[in-house]
C-alpha cells in the first residue's frame, strides 16, 4: 500500500472552477457526493479527497488530471541539488541571441563570446550555459548605459 497522499489547494481549486464552467453548483449535497463517489465511499469532504481522489473528481468534471503534487520550482530545486543538469530551452537561447543583438553582436561574435567563456564551446548546452553568457550580455549593457550618462560639471 502506498502513503496517503493529500490532495492540493490547485486541485480544490481546479474541481470548483471547472464545476462553475460545467454550471454545476456546489452545494454540500454535491460536494458530498463527489467525495463519496471518488473515495469508494472513504470520506464525504472534499478536503479529506487523497491525490489521486482529487484527480477522479477533476476527470470526472471534464479536466485534465495533475501529474504531480509537487511545484515545479520545488521539482526543478531537487533537481539542481541532486546535481542533474537541465538542457537550454529555446526560449532561453533566444533571449540570448537578442540581447547579443542588441549589442549589434553577429552569430559569429556570439560564437566566439561562447567559446571564450564556456571553454570551447560553440554555443551553450545546458541552462546554466545560457545563464553565465546572458548575464555577462546583460553586464556589458549595464556598463554601456553607465557610461552613456551625461557627467555634470562641477
């Protein structure tokens, strides 16, 4: 047998929008009901639903079940501390090309600012990568913008 897992608040959350869109009310005798039938009889509390109970219910009002309960910040900071390195998204990798636009940097430039600082490289792999030269284009704006300002005189 497994631990019980509880259900989530985005749940809860989620059973009450997609009853106001079907036009279900929620009144206790319907709650009741959606708890009883998911439960197999467990529990008549909404607030009692385990996971995978909670999910029957969203199912069962036309949603898409959650695949997990736990948030993806939570997943993505077990997974930088378990040491696993997550691949550069494309989203990502486009910020970076345009802040080296910006800076009226070509591909070739890029390419050459990669291999620099990621030690051969030609372009970055991982989000950590994409990371250190999106920064370092950032700084190099920040500079410019610094310099860019008109001193006043004494």
């Amino acid at each position: 047998m497994t631990a019980f897992q509880p259900k989530t608040n985005a749940q809860i959350g989620r059973i009450f929008g997609l009853a106001k869109k079907r036009g279900v009310e929620l009144d206790d005798d319907t709650k009741a009901g959606f708890a009883i039938t998911a439960s197999a009889g467990r529990t008549d509390r909404l607030s009692q639903l385990s996971f995978d109970e909670a999910n029957i219910v969203i199912t069962n009002l036309g949603g898409d079940a959650y695949t997990t309960a736990k948030p993806r910040r939570t997943l993505n900071y077990h997974r930088q501390q378990a040491g696993i390195q997550q691949i550069a998204q494309g989203s990502h990798l486009q910020m970076m090309r345009e802040l080296a636009e910006g800076r009226g940097i070509s591909d070739e430039g890029l390419k050459n600012l990669c291999r620099r600082m990621l030690k051969g490289k030609d372009a970055p792999r991982t989000t950590a990568d994409t990371n250190k030269i999106i920064e370092a284009l950032k700084a190099m704006n920040a500079r410019d913008a610094a310099y860019a300002k008109p001193r006043r005189a004494a």
